[in-house]
C-alpha cells in the first residue's frame, strides 16, 4: 500500500476517497490515534487520515487527484495534546475507578 492523500479534514477525506472508489481504486484508510474500544463513534473526525492505494493503482490515483485538483496534503503526525489528554482522561478514570473500589471495602 502507498500513501496517497492525508487530511484532517473529514469532507476532503471522503470525497477524494470516493472519487477513487467511483473510478475502481481501493482505498484503505489509515488513522493515527487511539483506536480500538477507546474510539467512539465520530470520536476521531478530527486526527489525521491517510489514505493508502495499491502500488498497482498508485500512478492512476495521482493522475486523477491531479486531474480534479486535489492537491497532496502533508501528512503530519496527530499533535501530541490530543495524546496527552487521552491519557489524562484515562487516568482520570482509572483513578474513580480506584477510588470507587477502595470506598466500597472502607
């Protein structure tokens, strides 16, 4: 899989993948950030996306990107405040959860 395009931007994200869709290009989106069970349902509409095509398709992806005027953004890592507060909420809750235990036996 190659890189093809990156955003933030949920709308860009999703109309440059389904203009490659529509033209019969796969698309895997990659998603920096927690994931998993920490995700919740549009809990990631603002991390960095990347969005990965076949090497195969790669040179057709480019050219169609460069055809609609969609332009290659940069693709950067998710800033680390959105890190730092994940685990601060986590702790947070570790912490009443912790606390709730030790309450229940005192």
């Amino acid at each position: 899989m190659k890189e093809i395009y990156s955003s933030n931007n949920e709308f860009d994200l999703q109309f440059v993948k389904g203009l490659l869709e529509e033209n019969g290009i796969k698309v895997t989106i990659k998603t920096d950030g927690v994931g998993g069970y920490l995700r919740t349902i549009g809990g990631d509409y603002n991390l960095m996306k990347i969005l990965q095509v076949n090497e195969e398709d790669y040179e057709l992806a480019k050219e169609l990107l460069k055809a609609n005027n969609v332009t290659k953004q940069p693709t950067s890592k998710q800033p680390n405040y959105v890190r730092i507060v994940a685990w601060i909420g986590l702790g947070v809750l570790l912490a009443g959860l912790i606390y709730s235990i030790i309450d229940s036996f005192l």
